[in-house]
C-alpha cells in the first residue's frame, strides 16, 4: 500500500456524492459546513441525507490503492481498512489547519 500525503488524501477526485463535493477536501469542507448550518439538528449518521456516507471516501481511497479493500460487483465497497481509512482522513484534516 503506497501512503499518501494528507495533501494528496485532500485532493483525491470523488464520485458522485450527495455533499456534491469533487474532492476530499470539498466534501471535508460541505461536512463542516452542514455541521454549521444544522447546529444541535445536525445528523452525524446522515449528515448529507444517507447513512453510510464514510464510503463515498473510502471507495476512492480503495480504488486509489492507499488502503486495503475490496469492491462487490456494482463497485460498492464490500470490505474496508477502516482504520487506516480514518487515520489517512483524520491527517488530512488537520493538514486543513496549517499553512503551508
């Protein structure tokens, strides 16, 4: 597994989503945005509407190669490293708080 960069994680191309966000970093950036507009109503287990909503990251991670995974016949993730998954995101966030 090659590791990525948290900038490379940040800009990892994404497919149709429901934050309609194109990158890791949009979708990172809708999530916080929802955060903020819901306040106390904001659903962390549906936040843009469907429950499950890690994996439209984890499939790109998959597809990438950074992580460990398999895809079922229709291309939806059928197993994930979740764990290295949210290590390789959690990196990417913070690396959302520096300056470069």
């Amino acid at each position: 597994m090659t590791r990525p960069t948290p900038q490379q994680v940040l800009d990892l191309p994404l497919l149709d989503n429901d934050s309609g966000a194109s990158t890791v970093r949009g979708y990172l950036v809708a999530l916080l945005a929802e955060l903020w507009r819901e306040e106390e109503r904001f659903s962390g287990k549906r936040p843009f509407g469907n429950s499950s909503w890690q994996y439209d990251v984890y499939l790109p991670m998959i597809r990438a190669g950074w992580v460990e995974g398999a895809l079922d016949e229709d291309g939806y993730v059928d197993r994930c490293d979740t764990k290295a998954a949210d290590a390789l995101i959690v990196a990417a966030i913070e690396a959302l708080g520096t300056t470069a």
